[in-house]
RNA sequence: GCCCAAGUGGCGGAAUGGUAGACGCAGGGGAUUCAAAAUCCCCCGAUGGUAACAUCGUGAGAGUUCGAAUCUCUCCUUGGGCACCA
C-alpha cells in the first residue's frame, strides 16, 4: 500500500484535466447550460482561506453539475480598480497598475493549484482597458438613454489633502491621513437613474425565488417604499422666499402631537439664515463637519438650534411651532425638512427633552393612558390605540387605518397630498480618484459636456501619473486632460472623475459570456449563456452589489445590450456564504502604543494563552473576526497546500460549518480533514488487495448504505448543505472500513464514494478511479444515481413519549396500522408504569414518526 | 440609532414542530509495538445512582401546542449592512 501524496498526485491531475480541455466551456444549443459564478476577487495581493472556501463552493456545483449532463461556464476574473492600489503607492511608491497586475498574477497562482473547474480563457480584470473601453461604451448609452445625470452632491471633503475621502478614511471626524477636521463639500457629480426603477426593483424581488430571504427582505427595506403625506406649514416672520415649509411625512396621523419643525442644515432657508446669524452658521458649519455617513450622523449626539421663525399648524391657524434646525434631519431624503412628534418618536422625544419642547401625546395605548415622558409610545401600525380628538374622527382605530384616513382628509381639505416616496436614492458614479474607469465625457467650453465618440473608445488611463503630491493626479496631469471637442473640433477638457468601482461589478458577469467580444456582449452568448444560474457572494454585498446589478440589467435591456432575453435579473439563484474566521493576535508597540498585530503563524498556543514563537512574549487573544489584512489574522492556502494539499483544504473548508455561517479556522480540524483524505486512499489500497470472491451475505447492506448515501449527498449538494453531505461521507466511510462484503461490492462502494466525494476532492477521487480501474476521468463520468428498491426500509423504530417526554421505542413494521401501534405503545413496561393502572387522556400517532401518550 | 441575521456539550456543529447532541475535533481508557509514531476498538452534556434509571438542559424571560432548539412576543450578546472599503 503507497501512501497517498497530495504533493504527487495533485498536479497529475491538474495536467490531465488541463490537457483535455474539460473545464474550457463552448456554447452548444444542443445543451442545457448551468452558468456558476462566485463573486470575483479584489486582487488584494494574496488568497486567503475565505476565497478558498467560496471558490470551493462554487466548485463543488460546478463539479457537480457536469457530472449530470450541464454544459458548464466557470469563469474567474478580477475586481481590479479602488482604492488599495493608489494607497500603496502612495504608501510605498510604485504605479497602482503594476502593483495590481502583480497581486493579480500572484493570487492566480496561488489559485491554480487548487484544482478549480475554472474556465481560465475568460479572465480578465476590469482595469484592462478592453474591459472598461466596452463599460464606457455602456456609459454612453446608458447617457444616450436618460440613464445617467449630473447633479451636485455632497462629499467628505479634506482640506489639507485636497481630496474626497471615502466614509472609511473619516475617523471620528478627521481625515485618517492629514488628521484634519473633515468638510461636506458640495461637488458636481454623476449619478445613474436607479430611482427610476424603485417599483421595479421593489416588485420583482418576489420572483427571486431561490434568493435568501433576509437578503430580500434587505432590499426591499434598502428601497424603501412608503405611503406618506406631503404638506405645507405657513411660515411666520420668515424671509420672503419661504413663505412656506414643505415636509414629508410618513406619520401625518400624528399631526396634533406636533411639537416643532425640524430642517436639514443643508436646507435652504436654513442656508439664507447664515446670512444675519452668526450662531446659525456656527451651527450650520458643525453640522458640515460631520461625515456624510449616515451611520455617523445617527449615532452622533443631537443637537438643533431654534431658528426663531414659526409656523402656523394647517389644522389650527391660532396654533404656532417653532422652527429649529436640527442636525440628524438628512436634505436627500424627503423635503429636508419634518414635523416632529416627540410622543410618537424617540428620536424626537430626546430633542424635546434636551431643549424643553412640548410633548403631546397624539393617542394612547387602549388600557394604558398615562402621558409619555421619557419613553416614546410606539406601537406597531397594526395595533388599535385611542386617539385623542382626532380629527378625521377616529377614535379607536391602528396606526395604519389613521394614516390612510389623514391622507384622505389632506386630499379632500386641500391642505395635502398623499406621496409615494422611494428611500433609495439615485447612485452617484463619480469618484475623484486616478484608478477607475475614466467616464469618457469631455468638457467644451462652447459645446459644454459632450460624449466621447464610441470609436475613440476606450479613453485609457494615462501611465505617467505620479501620487506623491495632494489630490487627483488626473487633474494635475499635464496634457491627458487636453482633448479636441467631439462635437465643435474645438479645445476641450476631459473628465477627470473615473466611476466607482460598484459599476465595474455590475455588469462583468454579462461580460463573461463573451469576453472578447469587441461589444460590451455578444448576444447569441448572452442569450445562450445568461443567466448566472448560481451565483456565490459574501452576505456583506447583499444590497449594494446585487442591486446595482440588478439595476444595471435594466439598464442594459434598455439600451439593447441584452434584447433577446430579458436578463432583467441577473442572478437566478444566490446563496450567500459566511466568512472565514480567526482569532486575532495583538500586542502593543512599546515604541508609540501603536497596537501590532501578528500572523496565526508566528504565535503558538498552549493552556488557552498565545505566545509569540520567537520571543516567547504573551500576546493578547481577541475574538475571531473576518479574517482581514489589517488585522494579519490570515492563514495562507500555500501553507496549507505545502503542508496537506488542495484536497484537504477543499475539506476542511466545506466540513465544519454550515456554508452560510462563518467557519473558524482551526488547525486541528485540518488536520482531520487530512487524516480523513489519507484514510480513504488506504482503504481502497486495501480494497484492492481483497481475494477476488463471489458475494456474502453482507453485500445487501452494504449496497442499502450506498444508496442511501448516494441519496443524501446528492440532496445535500443539490440543497447547499456540504457540512451534512460530508458528514454522511464520513458515516459512509466508517461503514465501508469495517464492511465485510465481497470484493465486487466493495469495489462498487468505494469507487460511489470517490465519486460522491469528488465535487469536494476531486484529485483523490480521479486517483481512487484511476487505480480501481474506472473508464477515463472520473470528471467525465455521470453521477451515481440510487436505486429506490435498495431505500425501501421493512421496519421502523418508533419513539414512544408520555406527555412529551421520550419513554421507550418499538420496533414495528413499516406499514403497521395506528390502531397496533397504539395497542403495542400502551403494553410498554415504561408507559405502563407511568399509567400506573389508569386510562390516558388520548394517544397521538404520528405515522413513522413517533407516539405520544397523554396522560 | 436604523435594517438583516445568528446564539445548542470543552470546541465546530446535527436535528426546521416529533428520540436534542448525528458527524468531526479535543479529552479519557484499551489493543498493537522493545518503545514511539501511525493505525484500530471502546467511552465521552450536567447532576444523582454500582446499575437500571431519574432530574435538569438548546443566550434570558413569557406564550402557543399532545409535543418547541424549531413558531410568537420582549430582552441580552455577537456578526453583516447603512449609499465613497470591496
């Protein structure tokens, strides 16, 4: 018996799949297709062991789909544009595209090795300029349709820098590089029309069948759909342009609890009172220096300042609000401005509470009337309360019919409209940043902005670009900015804003079907190819990622990139999968207190506490997270493929946890994972060696196991459950290791379960084939189908409870009427005693599950 | 703060209304061996009991049900997202 060398025999295979070309998909109408997809990667620098996971995912489906008769597209490319490539060279010097295209060649690498069923004649990267000449050919068709506007925006703006920052280079308010304090700065910005399929994308989340739930659910509430009011206050002692305040609400049943009005900082009445009041552009100016984060701003703390001017209530013109500006009301949602109900709303019950503003409760819980003070009273919309003098009428009735009755007493009053209002804002493309997508417009003095031409296409990034000094180098380049106008022939200046890199993965799976293609897609390939069958991400891209592709689709349909099938929907399944975990290790500096952070590797474990291994120093142990650069809690797929193979990696991966939860990387369990891979080789080494003989009477169990297994490994794949198929391949292992059938049927069973095995393990079961003599590759072979006559089971054990509490078991045949089952479950000694002479209340039978006495 | 999840032995987890803890890891005992590694066999939620068995037990508390890890509500903790990280 040889051991089994993953080191030998992983390559062999490798080769021999390489050289028959089966992973190389060629579209064929005579074929069904399955189209799988795993997000494609940022081209960080190095793989870790989450990208190995979610690749092994898609793999496994792969695998598995054309071991049943799928014509099957794999395909693998790279998310090349953002920001970590500018930081490092900046960090360290060097050209964002050489440092990517190097992480790019270094993760294939290290991605080769692991024995994906990639097609890799469709690779790219999306900074190839053959891939983002064909997206700015998009752009302009989708600028040609409607699809894409400028508008001004607001940006985290940092003024020592000179540049936009992202929300996570703002650190409690400062800029992570300069340290200064962060401005809102008002920029022109490109923005695609997403807004205009809110009710689209809202309504067809219902036909995403095969989605997760929750991410549904994300999206839908992301959108935002809601029913509101939208009315004016009158305004009192206001400057002559705002004779009047429009807000929205989607609360105006709670009209008469109205305590004041609130206004964004970014409002314009707000804005013209900067002009007398010194404390009101005080105010103003520190609302600007809070991060455009809405994360940031919900957590901030409070704050308003009353602008002096009131309002008449449009109910009760002798009843007046103050008007405050307050610093959590946001200009883009709404009208940027509100009516507060403090009794209703926490948020503005703490405001009120702060600056003693009146709260007045617009009703009360039915048995509960006591006044809110500093808890809001905020029953579901469906829960009946009592209004106080409403005056619609009502006076027991839920929020939801009070809301309806409002809109209907505004509209029929004239003093409102009912509004349907979208949360989902329109998406903003543009980035003031060198390494993206240049958006191929130009500006013309005469012309002003003008497309470029579809045949000048693609306008490249230009090379000689330097990052050591402020801002976009792109706005500082000598001569790329200078253009000649596509529609005058006269000087012009080119865009200097690329896209975000959210629009590079919005449409790259479309551009799978036809890579090289000298369109953006190809349609007897799109038609052919689309749509990706089953798509592989993590749960963190569940809103923005998949609904920009999904408004994307729309947007290509529109403009006839995609006209023969409607590949509105992107993504027919989605199955989002949990991270890799690990715990981190962190010292402090003691140089400058700065925390250090160090690689699994370097560390060793003993009586629950980490030491570093080369000074023996203890380090600090903080709960498992993402596995992540910044933190180095990283463990290399090289290593583990040094030490154990691809195979066990693939294992391990799949083994431990269920796919859609997070696994914890450990090194025992892939030291398990391994032993379990060189325990199968040597037990088809041994079944080998077994004396040819002619069937025993243990065969039939045997082969009621395989099929058994057959059947739930199969359902286990089929349904994302690799933890449980692998668990059933263990169960299986242990009962053919210690089998006593016949040769022929041991030789049918371990080549079923080289078989089974093979969407996770694909080069020891090609071995395991090959050297139990098994026609070609097992690839190629079709899938193990079980034989129903082998499932059939003759007689069941049946649980036997009293009052819900397991007491006995009996064993029955099959098909045993109820009534035998009920006769047979009162005989038993426990239930007998637990009768103790009397008669049970009644006897449930569920049946071929379990009995139950109630007593 | 808002939206969405998850929480089960020492650990990863199984069971989606019907025997809680499959399978794996760690641990304990044994076989083999001159010895070790490797391998194989047995045990392994807690408490009480020699045992049979009994009681408790799925983050906390309540509820629905003949029966709840599973459904409902409230709370706690952890994770993901919050529109310029990808």
């Amino acid at each position: 018996m040889s051991r089994y060398s993953a080191a030998e025999i992983e390559p062999k295979w490798q080769k021999a799949w390489d050289d028959s070309g089966v992973f190389k998909a060629i579209r064929d109408e005579s074929r069904r297709k399955y189209y799988v997809l795993e997000m494609f990667p940022y081209p960080s620098g190095k793989l870790h062991i989450g990208h190995v996971r979610n690749y092994t995912m898609g793999d496994v489906i792969a695998r598995y789909k054309m071991s049943t008769g799928y014509n099957v597209l794999h395909p693998m490319g790279w998310d090349a544009f953002g920001m970590p490539a500018e930081n490092a060279a900046m960090a360290s010097g060097g050209h964002p595209k050489d440092w990517t295209y190097k992480n790019i060649d270094q993760m294939r690498g290290q991605m080769k090795p692991l024995g994906l069923s990639i097609d890799w004649s469709r690779e790219f990267a999306t900074c190839d300029p053959e891939y983002y000449g064909q997206q700015q050919a998009l752009f302009l068709d989708f600028l040609e349709e409607g699809l894409v506007y400028r508008k001004n925006a607001i940006v985290n703006w940092d003024p020592v820098d000179m540049t936009v920052l992202a929300n996570e280079q703002v650190e409690n308010g400062r800029g992570w590089r300069s340290g200064a304090l962060v401005e809102r700065r008002e920029l022109a910005q490109w923005f695609f029309k997403i807004s205009d399929f809110s009710e689209d994308l809202l309504s067809a989340i219902d036909k995403l069948d095969n989605w997760p739930a929750k991410v549904k659910l994300m999206q839908a509430n992301w959108i935002g759909k809601s029913r509101g009011l939208q009315f004016s206050f009158e305004t009192i002692d206001a400057p002559d342009e705002f004779k009047e305040i429009d807000v929205y609400t989607t609360r105006p049943d709670t009209l008469l609890g109205a305590s004041f009005i609130g206004i964004s900082a970014d409002h314009p009445l707000a804005r013209s009172l900067e002009v007398n009041s010194p404390e009101i552009t005080a105010f103003n100016q520190g609302c600007r220096q809070m991060s455009t984060s809405e994360a940031d701003m919900e957590k901030a703390e409070k704050n308003g300042i009353d602008t002096g001017i009131r309002v008449r209530h449009p109910l009760n013109p002798e009843w007046e609000l103050p008007v405050w500006i307050a610093n959590f009301i946001l200009m883009d949602y709404g009208t940027g401005a509100i009516f507060a109900c403090p009794a209703h709303d926490q948020r503005d019950l703490d405001f009120a509470n702060k600056y003693e503003l009146p709260v007045i409760d617009a009703f009360f819980s039915i048995d509960n009337e006591a006044p809110v003070s500093t808890k809001a009273f905020i029953p579901q919309k469906s829960e009946k309360v009592k209004w106080v003098n409403h005056f619609t009428g009502l006076d027991v009735a839920t929020g939801q019919e009070a809301i309806y009755a409002t809109i209907a007493h505004a509209e029929a009053h004239e003093w409102g409209k009912g509004v349907t209002n979208f949360r989902l804002r329109d998406w903003g493309l543009s980035r003031q940043r060198y390494w993206g997508c240049p958006i191929p417009v130009m500006h013309c003095p005469i012309c002003g902005i003008v497309p470029e031409k579809k045949k000048n296409l693609p306008v490249k990034l230009p090379n000689d670009v330097s990052f050591d000094l402020p801002g976009n180098p792109l706005d500082r380049h000598p001569n790329w900015r200078n253009c000649t106008c596509a529609l005058c022939g006269g000087a012009a200046l080119r865009e200097t804003d690329t896209m975000d890199t959210f629009v590079d993965s919005s449409w790259y799976f479309a551009r799978f079907t036809a890579p090289r293609a000298e369109t953006p897609t190809e349609q007897k390939d799109i038609n052919y190819w689309m749509n990706v069958d089953q798509y592989i991400g993590g749960v963190e891209h569940a809103i923005l990622h998949l609904l920009y592709s999904r408004f994307f689709c729309r947007g290509m349909q529109k403009t006839g990139h995609a006209t023969e099938k409607n590949i509105s929907e992107p993504f027919n399944a989605l199955f989002t999968q949990g991270m890799v975990t690990h715990a981190i290790y962190k010292t402090t500096s003691e140089e400058d207190g700065r925390a250090l952070y160090h690689y699994p590797e370097d560390v060793k474990l003993k009586d629950g506490k980490a030491f570093l291994k080369n000074s023996g120093n203890e380090v600090n142990i903080e709960p498992s997270a993402k596995m992540s650069k910044s933190k180095n809690n990283v463990v290399d797929p090289e290593m583990i493929i040094a030490q154990y193979g691809a195979d066990t990696a693939r294992w391990f991966v799949l083994s431990d946890s269920p796919p859609e939860r997070d696994v914890e990387w450990t090194a025992s369990g892939a030291e398990a994972a391994h032993k379990h891979i060189a325990r199968v080789w040597s037990i088809c080494c041994k079944i080998k060696e077994l004396p040819e003989n002619t069937g025993s009477e243990n065969d039939l169990e045997l082969m009621q196991e395989m099929h058994r297994t057959i059947r739930d490994v199969t359902l286990g794949i089929e349904s994302f459950g690799f933890n449980a198929a692998i668990a059933r391949l263990y169960a299986f292992t242990n009962k053919l290791s210690k089998s006593k059938a016949s040769k022929l049927s041991q030789r049918n069973a371990v080549m079923t379960l080289a078989q089974l095995m093979s969407p996770m393990t694909p080069h020891l079961a090609e071995e395991i084939w090959s050297h139990q003599g098994g026609q070609g590759l097992i690839i190629n072979a079709p899938w193990p189908v079980e034989d129903e006559s082998m499932l059939v089971q003759t007689s069941i054990i049946l649980p036997i409870q009293v009052n819900g509490k397991r007491r006995s078991e009996i064993n029955v045949p099959k098909d045993l009427p109820n009534i035998d089952i009920e006769r047979l479950a009162l005989s038993q000694e426990a239930v007998r005693r637990s009768l103790d002479g009397n008669k049970p209340k009644k006897v449930i039978v569920v049946p071929g599950r379990i009995v139950n006495v109630v007593i």
